[in-house]
C-alpha cells in the first residue's frame, strides 16, 4: 500500500471518528432533570441537563443546611447569630460566612453605602423582621444609626469582629444569591454544564436549555402584579449570568395608612421612598447582583443609572414610576437579550 493511500484511509478514519462522536452528541438525552425544595424561608427550583441522570437534591439540600447554619439570622446557632451576640467577634468554622462578607464589603464601598448588611436593627425597628411594631420614633431611629454602618465591620480569612460591640450582620439582602452561588458551583464541580439556578427568584443561568438550543428565557414581574395575579413587564435571555430583581412587590408595611418599602435607607435610617419600582441586576455572580439589587431600590434609578458608569461589569434593567406611568431602563448589553412588553 502506498503512502497516499495511507494517507487517503487515515482522512477517511478519522472523519468517520468525527463524525460518530457528533452523532453521540447529538442523540444526547436532551431531558431535563428538575428539582426543587424549600430553604431560606423560600423555595428553589433546579434545572440541569446530565447524561448519567444524577439526582443532587440530596446533596443540595445539605449544604443549603449549612449555609443556613452559616449565615441565616433566624436561626439562633447559625455562625451570623453567634457573632450578633458577641461583643467582639467571631472565628469562621464554617466556609459559609467568609464569602458573603467579603462580597458585602466590596458593594458597600462600590455603592456608596447604599448596600449595608448591618441596618438589621433598623428593620427590626420598622417592623420589618420577627416583630411588628408601630412607627418608630424619630429618636430611637437616631439612636441605632450610631451604630449602623459596615465600616464597624472587621475581617480576615479566619474571623469577623466588630468595632462597636451594638453592630450586626444580616445577610436578608444578600443570602439567596449567595445560595444560589454554593448550589451552582457544587453542581459545576459535577460537570453539570447547563443548568437554570433559582433559588427565591434569583440565580444563576449556565450555559443554555438544551430542549431549545437557547439560552435560557426568564419572566421579569411587572411592579403592578398582585400576588394571585403575576404578569410579566419583561423577558431576558441568559447564558452564563445571574440575575436577580428586586422589588416592593408584595413586601411592605402599612402605618397609619401609609405603605413603607421593605428597603431601609442606610443613609436615613428610614423607608427609602422613591420612585424606583424594580430593580433586576445582571452579573458574573449571584451574591454581587443580589446587593447590587437591594443598594438599588434605596438609591433609587437616577442616582443608581449615574453610579453603574463606573461599574461596567454590571448590568440592570429598571422599572420606574413617572408623572406617565411606569417607565424603564436598560444598559446597552442587556438591552440586547431584552424583549420589553408595552
């Protein structure tokens, strides 16, 4: 046999090769596997594509366990707790409370103060956690902003501590996206490699849905829904982002008449009241776009359109409330993967 015929069987094996891991591929079982359950006071939904038909919802639900005993504040033992009640601080024993911390730390700086997981006691004092009360004092709400503020937060790679002894950590505006993060890399070290993440209506979207050979397509709530009666304002498609919207859909509370956002302002130490209705942030991580979410809804969308310039990483799509009626904005990126209703 000469060498061109070697050469011309060679091209043919190595085609046909090609060709039957194609077709391997191609005939892949392209059905989803879907979980779901209850965590953080809210439910998760997962959806992954994986040849071997693993079910993870055991091993899911476990490290939900503990980073629930990491960082939730309802849970009197959870790491977040013990610190609340030190005096000083707290060594991590857990990997849990270190991430949510440091990222927490980077958004407060980045958004001007907007975002501050130590204006618990001010929730708290609004009603707005375990206990309802009437409208605080003017006083009292001075009072607790001396102690407000993550600049009183301390930390290195093995402990937290606090400059004031009052100070306190709750991760409410920050929890589900970090949670979606833990859930997303456990199945990535998996090789799961297309997966829809939600975990209380935010997450993470890898890769794309299989059935459709798209990126994955999620609903944004039109701020005029009620909790019977859900539309949509938007549809967004993604592949390997977060995304997370905030809003005061269903979550205020009602003194004297009056309704108060769930969002305190930091810098007020009171209700942010502004004309911002939702605010759904796009980003590399879940955790970021969670407290970029919350910094939103109390800035509100002028201060937050003028501030994302510098941040560059992010994306959001805003919905607002003009002497018109609703109106809405959207940076140039995601623009792109938006299909707006009227």
């Amino acid at each position: 046999m000469n060498n061109r015929l070697k050469n011309a069987l060679y091209s043919v094996l190595v085609l046909a090769a090609m060709w039957a891991v194609w077709k391997w591929r191609s005939s892949e079982d392209k059905t989803p596997i879907k979980i779901e359950g209850e965590t953080m006071a809210t439910s998760y939904h997962i959806t992954y594509f994986d040849s071997k038909h693993r079910n993870f919802k055991p091993s899911i639900d476990s490290i939900l366990d503990l980073v629930n005993q990491s960082i939730n504040n309802y849970n009197p033992t959870s790491e977040v707790s013990l610190f609340n009640k030190s005096n000083a601080g707290f060594k991590f024993k857990l990997p849990y409370l270190l991430p949510p911390v440091k990222v927490a730390s980077k958004v407060f700086s980045d958004s001007q103060g907007a975002f501050d997981p130590t204006v618990m006691p001010l929730v708290n004092l609004w009603g707005f956690g375990s206990q309802k009360v009437n409208r605080p004092d003017s006083s009292k709400i001075d009072s607790i902003r001396n102690f407000i503020g993550f600049e009183k937060i301390q930390f290195n790679q093995d402990s937290v501590w606090k400059l004031d002894s009052r100070s306190q950590l709750d991760f409410g505006g920050i929890g589900q996206g970090y949670g979606a993060d833990v859930i997303t890399d456990f199945l990535k070290s998996k090789g799961i490699k297309n997966m829809l993440v939600e975990l209380g209506g935010e997450g993470m979207a890898i890769g794309i849905n299989l059935q459709s050979g798209k990126p994955w397509e999620l609903g944004i709530l039109d701020p005029n829904s009620t909790e019977r009666e859900q539309t949509f304002k938007a549809y967004v498609s993604l592949s390997n982002r977060s995304f997370t919207t905030s809003g005061n859909y269903f979550n205020y509370r009602e003194v004297e008449g009056k309704k108060y956002s769930h969002t305190i302002d930091p810098n007020t130490g009171y209700p942010a009241m502004r004309e911002i209705l939702s605010a759904s942030v796009f980003a590399d991580d879940c955790t970021t776009a969670d407290a970029w979410g919350t910094a939103i809804m109390s800035m509100g969308h002028v201060k937050a359109i003028e501030l994302l310039k510098k941040h560059p990483e992010l994306d959001v799509f805003l919905i607002y409330s003009t002497e018109n009626g609703m109106a809405t904005f959207a940076t140039e990126k995601i623009n792109k993967s938006l299909t707006i209703n009227p």
